[in-house]
C-alpha cells in the first residue's frame, strides 16, 4: 500500500511557493493600470533642477502646486526621469494624473490621455 502523503507535501510546497511569486509580483503589473481613485489635474511649476548639457533621459527634480477636482492647491515634490528636449520650466503648467487618496503620488499626464475621473 502506498502512502500519498508525500505527493501531498511537495503539491503544498509548490502552492506556497506560487502564491508567494503572485504576492511578490503581482504589483509590479498592476502598477501601470489606470486606477479607479486617480483624478486628473494640473501642476504649477514651482522650482525645477537646472538642465544638463547631456541629451535624452535625465533625472529632473520639481516642485510645484497641483491643483484638480479633489485637491486645491497641494504642494508637491518629486525627483523623476524627463527627456531633456521636455524639460519642465518654472511657471509652467502641466497636465497630470494624480491619487484623490493621496496626491504625492503623480505623474505626467500622456499627450491625448482621456479624462480619468
């Protein structure tokens, strides 16, 4: 007679082992879904860092007002990656997506992006 116990175990193991990868990762593709919470708004800029004399990605760090349906005037931030040909400039206002729970956590509106209430 043969035991099936030890099948058993190794199944549980195995099962543990998924659900501790779907716990890891699965944040990491949810992160880029638009959220049913998020709103949409502008920023002031307020300070931005210099621009570099290099081309492409660099890092920019600004500060600003965000301004949109949940929020009046929330002082914000945030040190993020810009192409250099964008970069931001002091009074400009800039369209973005932010947390109605939580408004330091924005971004950059995309170019044509529907209106996310």
């Amino acid at each position: 007679m043969q035991s099936y116990h030890g099948d058993m175990w190794e199944f549980a193991a195995l099962l543990m082992i998924v659900g501790a990868l779907v716990l890891i990762l699965g944040p990491r593709f949810r992160k880029n879904r638009p959220q049913r919470d998020m709103a949409q708004g502008t920023l002031l800029v307020t300070g931005v860092s210099p621009r570099p004399d290099a081309t492409g990605q660099q890092y920019v760090t600004i500060a600003g007002v965000i301004k949109g349906p949940t929020v009046d005037e929330h002082l914000v931030y945030q040190r993020l990656v810009v192409d250099v040909h964008r970069w931001p400039s002091m009074g400009q206002l800039i369209p973005v997506v932010y947390s109605a729970r939580n408004p330091d956590n924005w971004y950059f509106a995309q170019p044509g992006q529907a209106q996310v209430q």
